[in-house]
C-alpha cells in the first residue's frame, strides 16, 4: 500500500490542470493506491433530501441515496465515519466538508475492514476533494448539475450564486442558514462576513416574487457588502443601502435585518428594517423575541428619520440567535394554521435537547415547514442560526 502522503502529492499534482468532471477518477486512482477497490463521491442535493452520486467517465450510474434513513445519511448528518461490511469486501462512508460547509459524503469500498490509520488517509482525502470540488466548480457545471434534481428557475440562479456557503465555523462562532424553495426561490436572502473579531450578519426580504425580487435582493446584497468593505459603521450600512435601493427601484422595498456580532464580548448590534426580529435561544430555550422593526424598510428610509435605531443584546456563551424571513412563520396549513413563532421556537427547543448541530437543525426545520403546508411553500421560507460559542467557555482563550 502507497505511503499517504505521497498519494496526496501525486493528487496535487495530478489536479494542476484538471477539469471539475476529472476529479472523481482522480480520487479513486488515489484511493486504489491506498488499498481500496472503488471510491465514489456523493453530493448533497440543493433540497438537502438526497446525496447523489458524482459521475465518473465510463463507470456505470450509481442511485441516489436518501438522506434520511440510510447510513450515508447518518454520516451527512453527524459528520462521524461508518464502516458496514467486514472480509470480502466493506464499505467505509466518510463525511466530505469543506470548511465548515457539508459537501456530502464519500464511499470507500476495501476488501477488508480497514484500520484506524487507513480511515484516517481516507478521511484526509475526503477532506481534500472537498475542497477540491468547491473551488473547481467554479471552472465548469458539472459539479451544479449533479446537485440538482430539477431545473433551477432564472431568478434562484441568480441568488444562490450570490450566497456565501451555508455554514460557517470559527473558533468563536457558528453560524448556519438554509433557503427554501431552493429551485423557485426570489427575494430571500443572507449575507455574512468574519472580519477580526466581528460576525457581520444579513438577512434580506425584498417584496415581490420571481426576477424581479432576485434583482432587487441581488442589489441590496451588493449595496451592503460594499458598504461593508467600505468600512462604513452599521447606521451608515443601512442609509447606503437603503439609499442604492431607492434609487435603483423607487417602488419597491427589502425587509432586512442588519447585525454585528462581537465574537471576543458577545456584544451584539443590529438594525431591523421593517423586519421579523430575531430569536434568542439559551440553555435550550427560547428567551425571547428581538425588538421588531427599529427602522424602515430598505429602499424607505427616506420617508422617515434617516438615523436608523441600533439595539444591543448582550449574549452569554452558549447562546444562538435565529434570524428569519416571514415564509418561516406564515406557512399554512390547507386550513390557513400559520407555523407561527410558537411552533418555530417549541421545533427549536426540541433539536437544541437533541444536540443536533446547527446545520441539521435547519435542514430538519426546512422539512418540518414544508410538511406543515403539504410540501409546497406560498413565500420563500430562509433562516440563519448564529451560535457563540467562545473559547473561555473551554479555558483556550488567550488572555
């Protein structure tokens, strides 16, 4: 059996040149000189239901697998390496993540169970191609044609190509979001940045539907990270943005919450402009409801007081907040029963006992809304989990 880190030399310099749909034959060759009979990589689908095979030239088609019920879901889910099988042949599922984001998973396929150091070389190539694979796919399609189970429509196009990854994880803060409906979606949105020591958090609401909700959220994105980047404090934020919607779109308007989490104090600053507020979660329960609009609506602004109100919360380690946009709540059943605030803050309770991780917890919330109201979404439906978690809590924290 190949030395491993000699395996992955070779796959650096094998992928130099590479394009995205070279990648998974890539990896079994690498995975074959480390012992293994097959290598197959599965990604996740945008509606998080299904892990689907990555295409491999001349190598037959490979189902999809369900994300609940199966062991390579289980390893999706929790991010803990399975093995099923033992002599003759076993099959080994690997968590493949980059950063903090779930790619999918990878299935390993070796003669015999392998031994922890084996696992270990697997792991690490998982870890590579991960990364691999999301920075390749910008190079060609087929890494988006695999992930999706139907036609994605022009103006979800245009925001999931706008959006940071879905998780992200420092060593102070975790932060998760989900979107729904993600093949129809229009007007939902979220935007996060790590700068320092400060969490810079959006969500974003624009009235309307289809491509013209996208172009005006598109906008207000835009507006806000170059705001942003500008180095413009959180009331000069909303006045720019707020001023670019206008101009760009007289008539129409984007609900947003804009906030900064301090990840050293917990110190949290934020601006509701015309927005639901936020939810405050702590030691497994719901403390409270955020104040409710402190501002106009972006794109409004100019109708009332152009100083936008900041509140402050001070958050305690442990402590997560939950940032959503009204399809959340107003999800109905046939006979018009909203999911409402109550039932979102009891589902809440509920994954925070079962430890869930903040990924999972919205992946399950997106399925338990579309449940609610038969499958089908009347509003785009987006949510954003922000957890603190500082290192004193676990004595790390340089002094």
């Amino acid at each position: 059996m190949a030395d491993g880190n000699r395996v992955l030399h070779r796959v650096i310099e094998a992928v130099r040149h590479a394009r995205p749909e070279d990648l998974p034959g890539i990896a079994a060759r690498a995975a074959a000189e480390l012992g293994a009979s097959d290598l197959v990589f599965y990604l996740v689908d945008y509606a998080q239901t299904e892990l689907i095979a990555h295409p491999r030239p001349g190598a037959p088609p490979v189902e999809p697998l369900l994300i609940d019920g199966t062991l390579a879901g289980r390893v999706f889910t929790t991010g803990v390496p399975q093995s099923a099988g033992g002599d003759g042949e076993c099959l080994t599922w690997l968590p493949m993540v980059e950063g903090a984001d779930r790619v999918g998973v990878v299935a390993v396929c070796t003669p015999a169970s392998p031994e922890p150091a084996e696992v270990e070389d697997f792991a690490v190539l998982a870890a590579l191609f991960a990364e691999l694979l999301f920075t390749r796919r910008l190079y060609g399609d087929a890494f988006e044609r695999t992930r999706r189970r139907l036609p994605m429509q022009l103006a979800a196009e245009i925001i999931w190509n706008l959006l940071p990854p879905l998780t992200l994880a420092t060593a102070d803060i975790a932060m998760s979001a989900i979107l729904e409906p993600c093949y129809d979606i229009g007007g939902d949105a979220f935007d996060y940045a790590v700068n320092a020591d400060v969490l810079h958090v959006a969500i974003f609401d624009a009235v309307g539907h289809g491509i013209g909700a996208s172009a005006i959220t598109a906008l207000a994105i835009n507006a806000y990270r170059n705001a942003r980047r500008c180095g413009l404090d959180l009331a000069d934020t909303y006045r720019s943005v707020d001023k670019w919607v206008h101009a760009q779109h007289p008539d129409a308007h984007v609900t947003a919450i804009l906030g900064e989490l301090d990840a050293h104090t917990g110190r949290y600053r934020r601006i509701s402009a015309g927005h639901p507020g936020e939810l405050l979660l702590r030691e497994g329960r719901m403390v409270k409801e955020l104040t409710g609009p402190t501002a106009l609506p972006l794109g409004l602004g100019y109708i009332g007081d152009p100083r936008p109100q900041i509140t402050e919360e001070s958050l305690q380690p442990g402590d997560a907040l939950l940032l959503y946009t009204d399809g959340v709540v107003e999800a109905r059943t046939d006979a018009g029963e909203f999911f409402g605030v109550e039932r979102l803050a009891e589902f809440l309770t509920r994954a925070l006992a079962d430890q869930l991780p903040g990924p999972e917890t919205l992946r399950r919330l997106v399925h338990d809304i579309l449940e609610h109201q038969h499958e089908t979404l009347q509003d785009d439906a987006t949510a954003a989990l922000v957890e603190w978690r500082p290192r004193v809590i676990y004595g790390t924290r340089p002094a």
